[in-house]
C-alpha cells in the first residue's frame, strides 16, 4: 500500500508542477493559428547535392537579411537538407521580404570594353524604352480601362524587337517583355570587362534621399582592402570614356564616368554611392540584401503561406471547441459504460490533458492545426488502453474473482496489448517525424509525444486511482464496476 | 456479456466476399481515376503535390452578401486581366452564404497573386484582409511533398511489419499485415471515387492520415490476435470455436475503442476547421474499415476449413 501512495504523491506532484509549467511558460502557437506568413525557401544547386557548409552560409545569410528587415519575432529554420523555412509572425503581406530575401544580391563591379560606347549608348535607349513599357503593363493590368495601353505595348514592342534583331521564345506579352529586358540587361553587362572587386569588399550598406530629388541612393562602404581595389580601378579609367558599371545579379544597377581629377590616385576613402532612381523600398531591399552579404547558392521561393489574424484566432476556437467537445462526450460515454471505472479514466484523461500541454510548452512544441488533430487522436489511444483494461477487469470480476484481484490481473493481462498498440504508432510518429515535412512533423510531434504519455497515464495513473478508491470501503461494491449483472457469488 | 454472438465460422465465406467486393470496387475506382479522368492520376492529387495557389478570403458586406455568380466574376476578370492564360485556369467559388470566397489557380508569384486579390476587389467589393488565407506551392516542391509522403508510407509500413513479426509468429504478421493493406487500399479506393465524383482532392494530410489508418488497423488486430492465441492456448475447444470465442470476447473492446475515437473525429468534422474535414473523414472511414477487418476479416483468415 505504501508503494502505491508514492505513486500517489508523484501524480500529484507532477500534476503542480504541469500547471506551474503551463501559466509560467504559455503553449507556442503556430502561424496557422495565431496568422502570419510563412515562406519555404528553396536553395538552388544545378549538380550534385547541397553540403551542409552551403546550407549554413545560405541559412546565416537570410537570417542577417531577416533581422535587417525588421519583422519581430521572426522564425528561420532549416529542413531537409536544401530547404529553409522562414515565419514572419503578423505579417499579412510577405512581397517586400520575398524580395529581398529572395534576391542573390551578387554585387560586381565592372569596367567598359574599349570603344563600346555607340553600342552601350543603343542598349540603354532600348532598355529604359522597355522599362517604361513595363511600368505601362503594370498600370494597364490594375486599369480597367486599360485594354488600349496593351495595344500601344505591343507596337513598341515590335520595334524594339526589329531594332535589336532579336526573335521571342514566350507567347504572352509579358513574358515577352521580361525576356526582351533580360536580353538587354546581359548584352550590356558584356560590354564590362569582371574586376576582383565584389560584394565581398563590403562591410556596410546604407541609404539616404538624395538631396536633388525624391530619389534614393544606396552607400556602400569597402574594407581596407576593397577600398584600395577601388581606387585602382576608378584610377584606371578616370578621365577616359569607359564607364564603371555596378551590376547586381547580373543587372547593371549604376554606369558612371569616373573624372580624369582621379587619374593619380584613384576614388579612395572607401566609399560609394548607388545612385539609380531608387525609391525608398528599393533602396532598403537593396541595403537589406547587400548588408547580409551575397547568398552562396541562388535560392527560390517554393510556398508562401499567409494566414490572417482573424482566421487565425477563428481556426483555434474552432478547434478548441471540436476538442473539448469531443472528450466531453467521450467521457460521458465511459461513465455510462464503466460507472467508477469510467470516473476514473476521466481523471486520467484530464491528467493526460494537462502533462501533454505541460510537455508541449517544455520542449517546447509549437501548436498547429495538424498539431491539435494529433493530440486529438492521441487522446484516442489512451482512452482505447483504459478500455482495454476495463474489459479485463470486468472479465475477471464476471469469473467471480474478489475486486482487488480483478484491477490487478485485468491491469496485468492488457498490458502487452497496449503496449503492441503504442508501439505501432510510435513508429509511425517516429517515421513521420524524420521523413515529414512541417506540416507533418506537428503531427507526429503531438501524436507520439501523447502515445509516450498514455504509457504512463493508462498503466500507472488510473492504476494509482483505482487502487486509492478501493481503499474507501463504500466504494468497493461490485456493482459500481459492473451494471446490470448478477454475480454468481 | 455479449451485445452480439458473431458467428465467424459459418459466415466465412460472406466476409471473404465482401471484403473482395470492396477491394474490387477500389480498384475500378483507382484504374477509373487513372485513366479516364481529366488528371490521369490514380487519385485526384490536390494543390500539396502538383503546385498552385489557394485562397480564401472573406467579402466584408452589410448584413447579407449580394448573389454573385463565379461566372460573372471570372468573366469580368478576364476582361480586367491582361494575363488570359491566367483567366481561363481559375478556379472561383462562393461560400458560407456568398460571404467565403475561395480560388484556385494555377502557381503564381507573390505579386501576381496580390494583383489578382486587387483585381477580384475591384469586381466584387471590398474584402477583409485579416480573414486571408493565401498558399503558394511552386511545382518543384509539389513534387518533392508527393515523393516525401510517399516514402515516408512506406518506411513506416515496413517498420510496421517488421514489428509485427517479431511479436507474432509469421503466419499471424502475415494475417494482420493483409487486414492493413485491406484497410488502405480500400480508403484510398473511396477518395479516387470521391475524385472522380465530387472532385474531392488529397493533401499530404491525406497522406498522414493513411499513416494513422495503419497504426490503428495494427493495432486493433493485433489486441484481438493476442486474444486468440492466449486462448489457443488454455482453451479445450476445438480450433475454430476458440477463434470465433476470442473475437467475440474483444467485440465490446474494439467497438468501445472506435466509437471513442470516432466522437472527437466526428466533433472535428461537424465543428472543426475546413482544413481538417477531408482529414477527419478519411480517419473515420479508416477506423470502421479498421474495426471491421480486425473483428471480422482478420481472425476469418486463422479458421481452419
């Protein structure tokens, strides 16, 4: 008897110490249900698989470009071995991170071939001529009116098309326009010869409003030694009519003539300046990418996420009430079946409640949608154990056995099959877990966490329980296990 | 105390038959889905493992939402869209008394999708931004999902069986490993026809789903085979007798099981959140096919003729 008091005071002492953990350490809640956006990030390699270095220099990249950006609470982590998933709690429109984070941001610094000035000169009319048809499909896309834009579209077009001797490989006009820029972009980023300064002669990034106009430039700030190349470069072309080109991503952003004051020492102190009609978003996803360094590997944006507060905060008192509905019914099922065994496994069920949630905000697990549905049927594996104890019990008590023999031997005999049970859908968890993706993984998580806890709860707790109530004399008659029977002794 | 007496041994040859039956109608749904249906796929696979982009948004309207038709909506976007390829591949429905509205289409970039939403608001009137529930899977990784899924079945049905056959002798792992595939087969074979009926679609939940279908059938087969060979073992009865007396014995265990576990998956379905019920419904239909084939199939397969 005193064995089974230990087990008493240890019940009672974990169940304080799960509500401790529950007020003093509130559950995490998925973006499912608290909203929010969440991207999935896709590195890209052409050969051969991503090494675990590449994934860390891509993960500590965007988590600089992340925290540059300035959403709170962000959350990135890594899955699999290419795939990275980022949560951007609150934030209803993911565009501007997906654009900076998104972006490669490999910064070169390029000097003019010799004599291409006539050929740069055609190819930057081109350019901005498709830039603004651009900016004229976008206005015509959100116009209702704006069916006769398309037409004027299409003519330029046409001339751009002759004038460049180029011919298409998309149908719809705006892959056509996307193409034709990106044709421009690369015949003239091959008008620049590489030099050996990059992006990685960057400590800083900035941005500041130009004083002339609304424009934005970015500042860029070299090391030491990026400062020197600087000048070497600027001092070999100063005062000669090859420009320096800053291209990005292989888009040129920036052509400047450097002045022939610079012919002897070159542009030093390190500094430098963007200046491409920039406004005040692209220069702060321009800043953000640069300042969190080039990626190593081009990554792709492969799901985006979005789910707003308010279905959020719908989606938990949705689920909050099937939950607790349901085990409402469930326990009023077993009372009506098993009378004070039923009781018991109610209690049980309500400890089991409170360790799973206690265990979720210790480790802690972050609830979602899947999340709930795991504990959900969770909950169903350990009400299957108490039953299938209880039909022991009842079975023994029917044979005519004495109460006390019956809980121990209907405990005894059921436990190999419950733990057969458990230990089916642990593995199933376990693979789930390794192999799954997020969405799965809540699941699993929840599932085999609550299978790990009926283990417990089934054999010990409702043991414990039922053993403290037998002690009580009034509660020891065998028709409060067994209704409606008659009993052969 | 029995609710029923199952007579096993004279209707063995009913459930035998049955059980065929069902398989068979699975497999002219799955050959059904894969050959003559618009997708060509042994089940209708949803956003999750082909890619596109899911919304659903919410009208903000004084007190009723106006009666729009979707065709009209996607008639006036294909005007307002200059991307008709786009037009063409929506898919747009009006819910919860016109107020839900939900879209599918095809990928979409971020921009393009927000464009869309700013379009769809010009049409229709405005809409609640907070309510937005917007995915975008690009194909790549719709793919990726499918063969994950897929995997991750299968690893877990082969530690499954090599579970199983370590606790049992080989004839039972055998035995109870038939009653699984039974059970998956045949809830895979209702979600073709539920495909190709009412173009229901499966998610990576779906997938899931069929993982915890296999656990439970396991399970229940494996509390009443361990029924079985206790008694085998203690029992003076013949063979056959002892088999029908054991299943009978876990009757009341195995439904209590399933009707417990059916109530909270019953409450997900009538209250839950939309992207649990096709979830919810494949779980139940996987618990009723699994407690039939435990109770029923499974020991039928141990009687001697």
């Amino acid at each position: 008897m005193r064995r089974r008091q230990g087990w008493l005071f240890l019940i009672i002492l974990l169940l304080t110490l799960s509500i401790y953990l529950l007020i003093n350490y509130p559950l995490q809640l998925g973006l499912d249900l608290k909203g929010g956006s969440q991207l999935t990030l896709q590195i890209i390699k052409e050969e051969g698989n991503v090494t675990k270095d590449e994934l860390e220099a891509v993960n500590a990249v965007i988590d600089r470009r992340v925290n540059n950006l300035g959403v709170s609470e962000s959350n990135l982590q890594t899955l699999g071995g290419d795939q990275l998933i980022l949560e951007l709690p609150g934030e209803q429109n993911p565009l501007a991170a997906s654009r900076a984070l998104g972006r490669t941001a490999l910064l070169e610094f390029r000097t003019q071939k010799e004599g291409t000035s006539e050929d740069l000169k055609k190819l930057d009319l081109q350019k901005s001529k498709i830039e603004e048809l651009i900016k004229l499909y976008s206005f015509a896309e959100k116009n209702l009116k704006g069916n006769e834009f398309l037409i004027t579209i299409q003519d330029s077009l046409k001339e751009i098309e002759q004038k460049l001797n180029y011919s298409f490989n998309s149908n719809d006009l705006y892959g056509k326009l996307i193409e034709i820029k990106k044709y421009v972009e690369k015949e003239i980023t091959n008008l620049f010869i590489k030099t050996d300064l990059s992006g990685k002669d960057l400590i800083n990034a900035g941005r500041r409003q130009e004083q002339t106009n609304n424009n934005w430039e970015v500042l860029l700030t070299f090391s030491n030694s990026g400062g020197d190349k600087f000048a070497e470069i600027t001092k070999s072309i100063a005062g000669t009519n090859q420009l320096l080109a800053i291209i990005l991503d292989g888009e040129s952003i920036s052509e400047a003539s450097v002045g022939s004051q610079f012919a002897n020492t070159g542009i030093t102190g390190g500094l430098a300046t963007i200046s491409g009609s920039f406004t005040a978003e692209d220069a702060k996803e321009l800043e953000v990418a640069l300042k969190g360094g080039s990626l190593p590997l081009p990554i792709e944006i492969v799901e985006t996420n979005t789910i707003g507060a308010q279905l959020g905060s719908k989606n938990i008192l949705k689920s909050l009430y099937a939950a607790v509905g349901g085990l409402v019914f469930v326990g009023i099922f077993m009372i009506f079946n098993y009378r004070i065994l039923g009781f018991v496994s109610v209690i049980s069920l309500v400890l089991y409640g409170f360790f799973n949630l206690a265990l979720y905000s210790l480790i802690p697990v972050t609830l979602t949608l899947p999340g709930i549905s795991g504990l959900i049927l969770s909950i169903g594996m350990a009400v299957d154990a108490n039953i299938l104890i209880f039909e022991r019990i009842r079975e023994e008590l029917n044979d005519g056995n004495t109460l006390t023999r019956s809980i121990d031997s209907g405990f005894q005999r059921a436990n190999s099959s419950i733990v057969d049970g458990h230990i089916t859908t642990l593995l199933s968890c376990f693979v789930l877990f390794l192999l799954g993706t997020n969405f799965v993984k809540g699941f699993a998580a929840t599932l085999g966490i609550g299978v790990l806890i009926s283990l417990f709860t089934s054999l010990n707790c409702s043991k414990t329980l039922l053993r403290f109530f037998t002690t009580y004399q009034s509660l020891r008659q065998k028709n409060l296990y067994l209704p409606k029977k008659k009993f052969s002794n | 105390m029995k609710l029923f007496n199952l007579e096993l041994i004279t209707n063995k040859r009913k459930i035998i038959g049955f059980s065929t039956f069902l398989i068979l109608l699975s497999l002219i749904g799955i050959l059904y889905s894969t050959f003559n249906t618009s997708y060509k796929k042994p089940i209708n696979l949803g956003m999750d493992f082909v890619g596109g982009n899911e919304l659903r948004i919410e009208r903000v309207c004084e007190e009723k939402c106006s009666d729009i038709s979707p065709d009209s909506v996607l008639d006036n976007l294909r005007v307002v869209s200059k991307n008709k390829n786009l037009a063409n591949n929506i898919k747009l429905q009006f819910q919860n008394k016109n107020k839900l509205i939900s879209i599918r289409t095809p990928y979409l970039s971020i921009e393009e999708s927000n464009n869309l939403i700013t379009n769809i608001e010009n049409i229709i009137g405005p809409l609640n931004y907070e309510s937005k529930n917007s995915r975008l899977i690009g194909p790549k990784l719709g793919k990726r999902l499918l063969t994950n899924c897929a995997t991750s079945l299968f690893v877990a049905l082969f530690a499954i069986s090599f579970y199983i056959t370590i606790r049992f002798d080989r004839k039972y792992a055998l035995f109870a490993l038939l009653a699984l595939f039974h059970d998956l087969l045949i809830v895979f074979g209702i979600f073709s026809w539920l495909g190709i009926i009412l173009s229901v679609e499966v998610n990576s939940l779906f997938a899931v789903s069929l993982l915890t279908i296999a656990g439970y059938s396991v399970n229940d087969t494996v509390v009443i085979f361990d029924r079985i060979r206790e008694n085998l073992r203690s029992s003076n009865q013949g063979h056959n007798e002892t088999i029908q007396l054991s299943v009978n014995e876990s009757f009341r265990r195995t439904t209590f099981t399933s009707i417990t576990t059916l109530i909270p998956l019953l409450t997900i379905i009538l209250f839950g959140s939309y992207s649990l019920f096709w979830f919810s419904v494949s779980l139940s239909l996987g618990i009723i096919v699994g407690s039939y084939s435990s109770i029923l199939l499974a020991p039928s397969f141990l009687l001697k003729d």
